[in-house]
C-alpha cells in the first residue's frame, strides 16, 4: 500500500510538472489541485483520476506500469468490452473511475492534453423534480 501512495504522489507531481509543457488550448492541468487524484486499477494497470474542482470534468494520467499492458492482457482473458465513446488516450480510467463513484454519469468528450494526460467531460442525468 505504502508503494502505491508513493506511486500516486509521483503521478500527481507529474501532473503538476508536465503543466509547464502544455500547449492545449482546452483544459489546462493547473485546474486540478495536487494530490486530488484517485487510484483506479484496471486489469494489467491502473490510472490516477482527478476530478476538476467546479466542472463535470476528469483529468486521467496512466501508471507507469501502462507500459507492460500489451504483455499482461495476452495472459489474461479477454478483456470485458468498455463501451469508449471518445477514443481519446485512457478514457478507459475515466470509464472506470465514473463506474466506481458516479455510476449513473458517462463520458461525453474528452482531448489528449499532453503525451501523459487526458481530460475527459462527463454528464449525469438530471435529478427528478419533486413536488
């Protein structure tokens, strides 16, 4: 557990550290507090979710150990299929983040900010009114 904290706190000063090289005219990573991020595993890895503070919005950055993915899923079963709307670079952490904590929200767009960050907009149906 220790390493996967030091793993998250190494993602979140990446995050912060690769906002200097952002070019986006989109979302910027300065939007997102250090150290707000969640760690989402998936089946060969994992990402580390940031929710934006005040939008409808998901700052996603892979784990470094993304990289051996190819080689974990051909040992594995096939992957159950995710339903990915944006084919923009780990939506699957976004996907998997809305499933864990707002499982009635799904991904709407998403841009590739920079090599190691994407920033996912999702929407959730609106609350019935009461009377």
């Amino acid at each position: 557990m220790a390493y996967l904290n030091r793993v998250g706190m190494l993602m979140t000063l990446a995050l912060w550290l690769a906002a200097c090289a952002s070019s986006s005219t989109g979302g910027s990573l300065w939007d997102y507090k250090p150290g707000s991020g969640v760690t989402v595993k998936t089946r060969c890895g994992g990402y580390l979710v940031a929710l934006h503070p005040s939008a409808l919005k998901l700052m996603v950055t892979p784990y470094a150990g993304n990289i051996a993915r190819p080689i974990c899923e051909s040992f594995k079963n096939p992957p159950k299929p995710i339903p990915l709307v944006t084919g923009v670079a780990y939506e699957e952490g976004a996907y998997e983040y809305l499933a864990a904590n707002r499982p009635n929200c799904r991904v709407v767009a998403g841009e590739r900010l920079t090599p190691l960050h994407s920033e996912f907009t999702f929407a959730c149906p609106a609350a019935p009114k009461t009377k």
